[in-house]
C-alpha cells in the first residue's frame, strides 16, 4: 500500500462524499463534475487498496475502510491549519484563517464582531456559515469550524461552552394590539392569545415554553415558521404574539410596526455563548478572536 501516493486534492474530495454520501451533491460542493469526482475517488481507492464506499439501492455508504480514511483525512487537514496558523504566529505575522458558524438568531450582531476583527487584522481570512440549531450541532459533530455561536450548548457532547453576551428574549405583539398600551401584564392574561413559533428544538421556542408551562399557560401556536424574520412578518401581519431575541429586533426599532409587551417575568434572560469541542487545538487566530468577542461583549452587557 503506496499511501505516500494518496494527494491531499483526493482526501478533500473524499471528505466531501463522506459528509454528503451523494456523488453530485459533493461534485456541486466542489464544483466538480460527478465523472471527474467519481474518477479521484476510484484512484484513491485504488491506491488504498480496498473500497471506500458502496451502493445500496439509491443510497451511498461507506465501508470501513472509507470510514477510516474519513477521520484520517479530517485529521490531516486540521493538523495543516493548525501548522499554518502556528507557522504565521512564529514568523509574528497577521495571517491564518478563521472558519465561524452561527444560529440564524446571532446574525444580527455576530457578523459586525466578524467584520470589525478582521478590519483590525487584515491578513486573516474568514468564513461564516449561518444556520438552524440542529444544522449547527451536526457541523459541531464533524469539527467544520473553529467557534461556534449559539444560545444553548448541546448536551452530552464534550464541548466548552464559554458565555460572552446577554441574549434577553422579549415578547413582541403589533404595534396596535389591545395589549401594548397595557403595562405589568401577567403571563395568565396571554392564555388564548395565538402565537408564532420557532421550529421544535430552537432555543428561543424552549425557553418560551419553559416559561409559560411555569406559570401553567397553554401555548395557542397558530403558526410554526423556520426564521426571525418569517417570525416578525407573522407579527407585523397581525398573526400573533412571538418570543424573541431582543437581538433580532435591532433594524426594527423604527418601523413601528411592533411593540415589546410589558410581561411580568419578561425579558428572559439567557446568555449567548461560543462553543467548541472540549479536545480542540486552538489556534492564535481562533484564540484572538474568542478574546475579542469576549470583551466586545462584556462591554454590550454595561452598556446595556
């Protein structure tokens, strides 16, 4: 087995395939066409020794040994980033990269801390995922980046989970809603109202309920919608009430077109927090930029 042939061009192609077990989805990914990444992967295959994955019906597995050379190769390319980051930090130079995933909730100020990091340090590249809860969990399992922002940690995985922003969840209702020009209202005068819903599993939809199944409110969810904004048209449109990030509602605030009601219990205060897993190789980059929305948002919190 001459696995001094295997090139790193292959083993990215391959992690490719094993993330999305779909040749023209990994193809798309690469901007590959399926014939000529179905020829890498055969060459690596080759060289291996053994296949790497199999066709069952309509769907594609990899065997053992597939898997096996899947966590080689993740391993491979973290150790070269990591050198890469290592190599710029001994040469006292601004370069490395950055790869940043965040739930849709923190678009709303997580791409500011982003843009003004890397305006601080030019030399450094970075990416931005956004997504859903359970999108970002999956890219936590895989190790696709290096931080993550979320409102909730996920449990039984071995991550840390460090706290750097308050995430207040406020109640929100149209601006002309009986309700707004009421003050101190008790979360039992909300039983009957209709609500608009995050999906199932969003941190913001737990809480919400965490807080009325407390105070012994039934929840009259009209509406189920899988984005903020999706969320405040809901709202605007006169839908219903919602539960959100006060976060979400920051180029909002002038439209007057909402009006944050006076709930006794309300805002509910949660933490936003970055998370990485727990046996993670930091990098200076990654280093230096949890230090700086770290501090950014301890100063948002006095100010606040």
């Amino acid at each position: 087995m001459l696995l001094r042939r295997v090139t790193l061009h292959q083993l990215k192609i391959f992690i490719s395939l094993a993330r999305c077990l779909n040749m023209t989805r990994a193809a798309e990914e690469l901007h590959m066409t399926p014939a000529a990444l179905s020829i890498q992967i055969k060459q690596l295959s080759g060289t291996i020794g053994a296949p790497l994955h199999e066709q069952i019906g309509k769907r594609l597995f990899l065997t053992d040994t597939g898997r096996l050379v899947y966590a080689a190769a993740l391993d491979v390319f973290d150790r070269m980033e990591r050198l890469s980051a290592d190599l710029a930090a001994d040469q006292g130079l601004e370069r490395g990269t950055l790869k940043l995933s965040i739930i849709t909730t923190a678009q709303y100020f997580a791409p500011r801390f982003l843009g003004a990091f890397c305006k601080q340090h030019p030399g450094i590249e970075a990416t931005l995922e956004v997504a859903n809860r359970d999108q970002l969990i999956e890219r936590l399992k895989q190790n696709l980046d290096d931080l993550y922002i979320m409102g909730q940690a996920p449990e039984h995985m071995s991550v840390i989970a460090q706290p750097f922003m308050e995430n207040p969840l406020v109640l929100v209702a149209p601006a002309d809603h009986p309700l707004a020009a009421l003050g101190d209202i008790e979360p039992e005068q909300l039983a009957g109202e209709s609500f608009i819903m995050r999906e199932p599993g969003s941190g913001t939809r737990l809480a919400a309920e965490r807080f009325f199944e407390k105070h012994g409110v039934r929840l009259k969810i009209r509406m189920t919608l899988g984005s903020n904004e999706a969320v405040k048209q809901a709202v605007a449109g006169g839908l219903g009430l919602a539960v959100l990030s006060q976060h979400t509602l920051t180029l909002d605030q002038a439209s007057g077109a909402f009006a944050v009601l006076d709930v006794r219990g309300f805002p509910l205060l949660r933490q936003w927090y970055v998370i990485y897993p727990s046996a993670k190789q930091i990098s200076p980059v990654t280093r230096g930029f949890l230090n700086y929305i770290t501090a950014e948002g301890a100063s948002r919190n006095q100010v606040a």
